[in-house]
C-alpha cells in the first residue's frame, strides 16, 4: 500500500511542478509518467482524468494552507507577526525556489478557462485565505496592534492580492528581493505609529 501511497503523492508533486513552470493546461499525463518514471494507465489508475488529477491537487494544496494558517496562528498571536510571517513564508518559498509561486494563484489567473470542479476548489483556497487575513487585521485593528484605513475585508483583499502580485513581480524579473521590496510598505502602512 506504501507504493501506492507514494506514486499517489509523486504525481500529484509532479502535477503541481508542472502547473507553476507552465499552468493547467501546460502539462499532460505524459509529462507526469516521464517525470515519475510510470506509465500514463498507471496515472489514469489514481486519476480518472485531469480534472481530477488538479481538483485533488488543489484540495490537498487549500488543506496544507489550512493547516499551515493554524500552525502559524498557534504559534503567533500578533497581528502584525501573523501577517508578517505568511509573507515572510512565501518570500522564503521564492528565495530557495523550493515553491516559487503559488498554485492556487496561477491557477486564478487562469480561472475562465478552468473546468468548473478546479475553479470551485481555486476559489475556496481564495475565500478561505481571505477569511483568515480578514480575521487577524480584525483582531489587530481591535487590540491597536495594527492601523487600517478601510474596512478589515478590505484591507484582506488589498493585504493578499499584494502578496501575490509580489509574487508575480518577483517571477517576472527573475530577483526573489522584489518581493521584500513590494510587501514591505504594506507591512509598514500597518504599522502602529
């Protein structure tokens, strides 16, 4: 069962490598049997289709995120900490290229041509990112750990479309220190002063 368990995860590895270097449909199932050494049925094995091979993906990716998210909430209480850390997660990530862009958010950009079944799982990664910003500038504009300008949803959405805009920008020029250079003066309007 371990095998199996463990061909389950290399293509679902090797799915998520070949979505960030060239989007959904950049890659097909033989792209994954050459990168796994296996052969296409034994794909079709684990997943019927590509819709299913990236829905799963997707889930499982929202669920690491999740989990991270509380990790980094059980860890952190401050609000300006928490925000600093989910960003300084991706600007690591981006720095030693072990995850250099986010799927969910290459995958957004890609959402009217998605099938419907991955853009439902894309957006639930979006809405419960969203929730958990929102909640932690709440709890920051509450406690005056944090100075916010517009409502806290807002201030969310601003807060997470700058990260992956960061993102973006740092894998257009090829310098991981853009990102630093683009988040940084949202962490500062943040700031208490």
């Amino acid at each position: 069962m371990s095998n199996l368990s463990n061909t389950y995860d290399e293509i679902l590895n090797s799915a998520e490598k070949l979505i960030v270097s060239g989007g959904y449909n950049g890659f097909s199932y033989a792209d994954i049997a050459a990168v796994v050494g296996i052969r296409k049925a034994s794909i079709h094995h684990h997943f019927p289709s590509k819709v299913d091979l990236v829905r799963t993906l997707v889930a499982r990716y929202r669920a690491n995120a999740e989990t991270g998210l509380a990790e980094v909430e059980s860890k952190f209480s401050d609000p300006l900490e928490l925000l600093k850390t989910y960003a300084g997660f991706w600007a690591q990530c981006i720095e030693d290229a072990s995850r250099p862009f986010c799927v969910c958010a290459l995958l957004a950009s890609e959402l009217p041509s998605l099938p419907l079944e991955v853009a439902v799982e894309v957006r639930a990664y979006f809405q419960h990112l969203s929730g958990w910003l929102t909640s932690v500038i709440e709890r920051g504009d509450q406690q005056g750990a944090l100075v916010i300008s517009c409502p806290s949803r807002v201030e969310a959405e601003a807060f997470m479309a700058t990260v992956h805009g960061a993102m973006l920008s740092a894998r257009a020029y090829g310098t991981p220190a853009v990102f630093d250079l683009i988040l940084e003066p949202s962490l500062q309007r943040l700031r208490p002063r």
